[in-house]
C-alpha cells in the first residue's frame, strides 16, 4: 500500500488524490511522528495494493467527521479507519480483502487485541454497503469520536453482514486506553439512539444490549 499525509481543511481540493482500485484506509491523526510510524509499518504490511490515508485533525473535528469527509471526498471500493496508535501485523490488508470477499462481509472488524471480534473498533468496509447504511456518512454524523463504530457493526450484525477474521491483525496500542473515559456526549447519544434501534436499523434485542 501507498501513504499520503494531508490535512483535513484540504480534503474537498483532494479528490484526485484520493482514488484507488483498492482499499483506502483512513487514520485521523493529531501526532505526525506516531503516525508515521504506524503509517509506515502498516504499508509495509499490508500485502495488498491501496493507499493509507493520514488525515492530520489540526482543527480537531474529531475521528467521526474525518472519516466522513473522506468518504465524500474518495473513490475506492472499500473504506476503513484506524488510529494514529495502530500496529499492523503481517498480510493484515490482504487477509482483511480475502475474507471480505469471500463471505460477502460489509464490515470488517480486525483483531484489534481487545474487542475478541465482537466489535469493529478498527474496520473495513464495502463502499457500496455501507453507501446504503446512512447514505452520504460512513458513520452516523451525529457521533465525535466514540461509539460510531459500535453502531456501525451492530447494523452490520443485524444484516448478516459483519465478518471478523483473526488473523488480520491491526492491534491499538495504547497503553492508558483501559483507564481514560469517552465522550459522554457520545454514550448518551448512543443509548438514545439503542432505544429506537439506531434509526430501526437494529431490531435483535441481544445486539441492540450487546454494547453498554
């Protein structure tokens, strides 16, 4: 895979830039060193043609509006996020494409050492599938930074359409993550929106309590 480093206030100049026949796998960034280093391993890993994108959040609007930005603006067949803290293991593209074809997945969640595949913290996604999921946004606008994923892998459940592969590895490394919070304005807005099945998307009750 190929790399490209750019700054979300020059997204919408970008779109020629950001076409590929492969994946395109979208990192929000605010620390440029971290994430040229897990730019650069997850390249070199990656086995498979594509690009990862940087997107440096200078104006910090968040992990959820960069991924919608570059949804609009790009032009890929798939689309996944991960994090500036991500370390990529051996063939983690390749493996992540071949299992998504060969089950007709719309979301892939990665193994990311800690959700054991229940949830696509780090994921990849069928442009075309997740198109139909909100319609111009990968993720529902609404979220900052948590919980969209958790939203976007329950509708993927409930379709049927949700595959994990282990050994696609793409591990966060964060050291502190178990202790720090999320943005209680983003639990809040998920559990409102569990009660009327994320816009009727959802209607398994088991997934619908699946996360908390």
């Amino acid at each position: 895979m190929q790399s490209l480093f750019i700054d979300a206030a020059q997204l919408p100049q970008a779109q020629a830039r950001l076409v590929s026949v492969g994946p395109i796998m979208v990192m929000p960034c605010t620390d440029r060193a971290l994430a040229e280093r897990a730019v650069a391993l997850a390249c070199s890993r990656a086995r498979a043609d594509g690009l990862v994108l940087a997107v440096m959040d200078t104006q910090r609007q968040g992990f959820v509006s960069v991924l919608n930005q570059v949804f609009r603006a790009s032009r890929s067949p798939w689309l996944g996020y991960m994090a500036q803290d991500a370390f990529a293991g051996r063939d983690w593209m390749a493996l992540a494409l071949e299992a998504l074809k060969a089950r007709s997945g719309g979301l892939l969640g990665f193994n990311d050492g800690k959700w054991h595949g229940q949830l696509a913290s780090f994921g990849l996604a069928s442009r075309e599938w997740v198109q139909g999921v909100y319609g111009g946004d990968f993720f529902f606008p609404g979220y900052r930074s948590h919980f969209a994923d958790s939203e976007l892998t329950l509708v993927a459940r409930q379709q049927g359409r949700y595959v994990y592969e282990p050994q696609s590895v793409l591990v966060e490394v964060d050291w502190t993550k178990d202790q720090s919070g999320v943005e209680p304005a983003d639990r809040r807005l998920f559990k409102a929106r569990a009660t009327q099945g994320f816009g009727q998307r959802v209607s398994d009750p088991a997934l619908i309590g699946l996360i908390g």
